[in-house]
C-alpha cells in the first residue's frame, strides 16, 4: 500500500515554524524567506484540511491540531536526522578490506597501518594479499592496490607510483674488499634476479657493461624476496621504487650508481566507481597517496 505522504519542504517549515511560533525566525533556521516559509505552510495546511496556526497581528499561535500533528513530525524528523548521521558514520568507519599483492603488502603497506590506525581509529582495514586480480562484484573487497598499465574497465582508478627500476644493496658492500665505484665493480658481487635474469642485463647495457655473466646469482619469483636478501647483504638487486623505498629511507638499502631505468607499469588504486567517494575509501585513498608523496620527497632527499 502506498503511503500518503505531504511535502518534506512543507513538514519542515511547519516543524520549524511551530517550535519558534514565528515564520520569521523558522525563515532565518532554513536559510528560506519569511514569505516562503508561509507559503510552505499554507500549502501543507490545504492539502491535508487542517489550520495549523492562528495568525495574529506580530503573533503566531498554534493551533491544538497544529500542537499534535508537531509531536509526529518532529518524532519523524530526528528518527531521519538519526537515521542519516548513523549511515554516514557507518560509511566513515567500520571494515574496509584492500586487495594487494604480497610484495607490495609486505614492503610497502604492512609497516605503515599503525598510523593509519592511530589517526582513523574508526576504520577497521582488512588486508587481503594474493596476486590475482580481485572481482569487486563477486568479493568482499572495498579498494585494491594493482601493479600494471592502470587500464581498469569500469573501475575508479588513481595512480600512486610512477616506478623506476634501480641496484639496491646492503650499505656493507660499500666497505667490503670489493667495494662498488663503478657498474663493473658488480663483477665481484653475487647479482640477486627477479624471476628471470633480463632486467640485470638491460640495466648492464644501459651502463655500459655488455660482458658480464649473468648465469650467476639466486632467482625469486617474488620481488619481496630479493630485496630481503640484498638487505641481509647476499648481493645486489634490481628494485623497483615503491618496494625498496622503506628500505631505502631507513638506511638498510643504499643506491650504489644513480642509474635507473624506467619500468612501463606502475602501482594503481582502484575501486568500484559506485563507491570511489564513500567516505572511508576516500580517506584510504588520500593517507596512500599522502604516504607515497612522503617516500618520493624523503627518496629526493638522499639523492
């Protein structure tokens, strides 16, 4: 059955205007002109057939009807106002879940959820690290963080990272008795690969060594991997950016050459377009995109 319902607009400049028992001062309230407060009212006592008001000269009286009838609006109208701020507080807080891959959960996300927590105590973050790509229709995922071309049909998407590929080592090496002044001094060190071994050669030929043996050194399928190891100072990796940037800023990665090569993809945050603005996803996005301009300015600084 459909409900009969009069004027929102009318309900509440009736509202306003009973509990003031002036137009004038309900007028200022709802930011409307006295005049159409009156209107409102006048329109809303005609279509239901009741006189809310008596209207006397520098005097507005409410009638019993009226007196009655404010009961049940006004208990209507804060059940409304309640109602909303109780949505919006549930899409400022509550679970967010965020999809990523493990290498980027592990060297990048996973040590900076203790400031997210502390200043959005409000927002419960699950994190969900595996390397396919999340289907925001059928999983319980609220935003990801993707490695690749940024082309996600029918998703918000929003860069974070423009990457660069670079030689990252434990400052150690540097002391060494083969210590790193130039790309061929690599020579002497175990060389840390990346699932295969191109990208140690593309970086050799863009330095000017074409005849090192590449056959040598571990390989990981995992970029995490290789970082760690070149952290614990088994030799020299190719890292991408946004992976060795902890590292880097916290002293137990060095760039031993200022070469580096540019990498075709980089770090994307994306959602659903229907909820890229809800309120707690916008507040992800932002602290991500605040703590990926920190690394860059902090990466400047060591230069």
């Amino acid at each position: 059955m459909a409900r009969r319902l009069p004027s929102l607009n009318g309900l509440r400049a009736f509202e306003a205007a009973a509990r003031h028992e002036s137009f004038t001062k309900a007028a200022d309230e709802l930011c409307v002109t006295q005049g159409a407060v009156s209107h409102q009212v006048k329109a809303l006592e005609a279509e239901l057939g009741v006189k809310f008001f008596n209207r006397e000269p520098k005097r507005l009286i409410i009638t019993e009807a009226g007196r009655r009838y404010l009961e049940v609006v006004r208990d209507a109208l804060d059940r409304i106002a309640a109602g909303t701020d109780s949505l919006q507080q549930r899409q400022n807080a509550g679970v967010l879940t965020v999809s990523t891959s493990p290498n980027f959960a592990s060297k990048w996300l996973v040590h900076r959820l203790g400031r997210f927590a502390e200043a959005h105590p409000g927002i419960d973050l699950r994190v969900s690290a595996n390397m396919h790509h999340v289907d925001f229709a059928r999983e319980d995922i609220d935003i990801a963080v993707r490695h690749g071309d940024g082309t996600e049909h029918g998703l918000h998407v929003t860069r974070l990272y423009t990457e660069e590929l670079l030689p990252v080592c434990s400052p150690a090496l540097l002391a060494g008795p083969h210590p790193l002044r130039q790309p061929r001094d690599l020579m002497h060190h175990t060389l840390l690969h990346m699932d295969h071994r191109q990208d140690w050669s593309k970086w050799l030929v863009a330095a000017g060594v074409g005849d090192m043996d590449l056959s040598r050194g571990p390989v990981f399928n995992q970029a995490s991997m290789g970082i760690d190891a070149a952290v614990d100072g088994q030799g020299v990796a190719l890292a991408r950016t946004g992976l060795a940037a902890h590292d880097l800023i916290a002293g137990r990665l060095i760039r031993p050459f200022d070469l580096a090569l540019a990498v075709p993809y980089a770090y994307w945050i994306v959602c659903p377009k229907a909820t890229a603005n809800l309120p707690k996803i916008t507040t992800f996005r932002d602290w991500l995109l605040a703590e990926a301009a920190e690394d860059v300015r902090r990466l400047a600084d060591l230069a």
